[in-house]
C-alpha cells in the first residue's frame, strides 16, 4: 500500500487546527490536513464564536490567566493581519439589578453601572438594569475559515484516520478509505474525539487527563438580517440580558442568539425552552426578532477538559493533542498555536 509522507499532520478541521496551519507555515510548507466532515464535523462551523474575556481577571487562577494570555495572542493576530470575518465591537452585558442572577454576575464583574434603561430595551421594559460593557471580537466562522484557508494554502484531505502507530521515524495512520499517511510529527486537534488517540501517551496523567474530558453539547438560533426591524444596523454588536445572548455580525449581515443549557449532555435539544427563552427575550428587545419558527436551530458538540482545563502537551515524542477547549476555543487555539510552534523552533 503506497504510503504519503509529510513533515507535518494535521488532523482536524476546527479552529485549533486551521491557527495551527496559520502557525506551523512559519517552519515548513510541507503540511497535510486531514479532516473529515461526513465522519466528524468540526463544531467550530456551529457556535455563535465571541471572543470577550466577561470579567477575567489576571492572578485569580490558572485557567483565568491562560484565558488572559491567549486572547492578547488572538488580539495580536487579529491587528497583524486584519483577516476576514471578524469585526472587533463592545459587547453590552445586562442583568436585573437585585434578580435571581446577581450575586452570580457580582461574582464575574467586581464593577457594573446601573441603567434605567438600554438602547436594546424597549420601553415596556421598566426593571433596573446592571450593565458592563467589554471588548469584544464577533466572528463568521465560515468566512473566516475562507480567508484562513486561503492563506494556508495547503494539501486538504477528506478522509477519516482509523489507527495511529509511531514508528521509528515518526507516525503512521491508516483512513477509512484504506489510505496510510505518514510523518514526522503529528497534531491531533480533533476535540472530543482527542480521547480516542489517548492510547499515544507516554505519560498515565496525560492518558488519564484525556479520558477525563467531556463531550457538551450546545445549541444557538441563527437568521440572516432579511426581515422588516427599526433598527439601525451600521456595525456589529452583541448584547446579553442574563445567560441569553444576541449578536449581530456586520460581516455576514446575520444574527444569531445563543442560550445556556442546563442539559449539556443530552444529545437532543429541549426546543419548547427554547421557544419560551426566545419569547421572552423577544418581548423585552427594541429589535424585531420575528418568530421563532422564523429562525434555523444548530447544535454543536465541544470537548470540556477536566476542571474546564484545557489539554495542549507533546504526550509522546512528535506527537501532539490538543482538546478540551471548550467555550473559549476562538481565544485558547491562538495562544496553543504559538506555544506548540515556538516549542518546535528551539
């Protein structure tokens, strides 16, 4: 069986794996992609992708300081090269000031203004709010993913790896389509599916860390701006009253609202809840939402590390995993992508 050699794989085709690409091009062209959309979607085509730190602060743990430290990498990468699809906003956050959600929203921001109103509100809307604005960063995912893609410029391959052994001089997988793929180092950025390649680990706590990881489940609402509203849409923006959360994205003229789900690991989406979220949100907004029927329902599945910890090791030698990113995969894939490449350039 012929065998296809590159210095670099690949597997994947989510966020981490495309800043990877984006990064590992800086040490070689000789990269292979292999991902498979039929076998394994990648979630990162289906989530409402906001880059906003809401609150984190530096030196209050380890995982916030991780946060910290990776989006500065995503902002650096968003001011050098202005890539497409992502528009930088102020992100409002509202919550009812004395409501059932304000000492957990006093927990996240130590500073909040008090309004009587918003311009998102309408003016049946009479509840004190508690309001913080942060920086934020909309993204689209799909035409990101076309500028990123474009600029990676690389070998993409559709097919499914079904087995991993290392060899003497790196790794050989073998697809579903019988194919085998060889290399000298491996990146598997392939998020809930990263347990299954934990059997790679040198180390028991690597092994054990990996199987630790859960899959959660979650669900956003999407339209495009193709309905009759009086409002004044000129640039992109997000806003949030409580854990619902509305976003506008300028670049690709279309909404999306996304929900907390309380049932992350069921599979099946709760949709009368979600009807009953969006007519209530719908009710307190200055802005025609529509009807929900009017709106497309997706659902994604991301990978949460153990303790929400993200995991990004060398877990054998040439061999890298990376998985467990969560809620903050548009933040953590930048700073990972740095690290893994400046480790391989030393």
């Amino acid at each position: 069986m012929k065998e296809n050699f590159s210095k670099f794989i690949v597997i994947g085709d989510g966020i981490m794996a495309k800043s990877l690409i984006f990064s590992l091009k800086d040490l070689s062209s000789d990269i292979t992609n292999i991902s498979s959309n039929s076998f394994a979607p990648a979630c990162s085509y289906t989530t409402t992708a906001i880059n906003c730190l809401r609150g984190t602060e530096k030196g209050t743990s380890k995982l916030g300081d991780l946060i910290l430290e990776s989006y500065d990498n995503f902002v650096e990468f968003y001011n050098k090269h202005n890539p497409k699809g992502i528009s930088k906003t102020i992100e409002e956050q509202n919550w009812i000031k004395d409501g059932e959600t304000h000492g957990k929203w006093l927990r996240r921001y130590k500073e909040y203004e008090i309004k009587d109103k918003s311009i998102f509100y309408n003016k049946n809307f009479s509840s004190s709010l508690a309001q913080v604005h942060t920086e934020a960063y909309i993204i689209s995912p799909n035409k990101f993913f076309n500028w990123i893609d474009e600029k990676n410029n690389i070998s993409k391959i559709d097919d499914f790896i079904i087995s991993v052994l290392k060899t003497d001089n790196g790794y050989r997988l073998t697809s579903q389509n019988n194919k085998v793929y060889t290399c000298e180092k491996l990146f598997i950025c392939t998020s809930y599916l990263a347990k299954s390649f934990s059997y790679l680990c040198d180390k028991g706590e690597d092994k054990l860390s990996l199987e630790k990881q859960k899959s959660v489940h979650g669900h956003y609402l999407y339209r495009k701006n193709n309905f009759k509203h009086d409002f004044i849409l000129e640039n992109s923006f997000c806003m949030s009253l409580d854990f619902i959360r509305l976003a506008y994205r300028k670049e690709t003229d279309d909404f999306v609202i996304s929900f907390v789900d309380t049932n992350k690991e069921n599979f099946l989406v709760d949709e009368k809840k979600i009807n009953s979220s969006f007519d209530y949100f719908r009710q307190t907004l200055n802005i025609e939402l529509g009807e929900f029927k009017q709106w497309d329902l997706y659902k994604g599945i991301r990978s949460k590390g153990h303790q929400r910890v993200p995991f990004c090791k060398e877990v054998s030698s040439g061999c890298f995993i990376i998985s467990g990113l969560y809620k903050n995969a548009f933040t953590f894939s930048f700073g990972f992508s740095k690290k893994i490449t400046n480790s391989l350039d030393h």
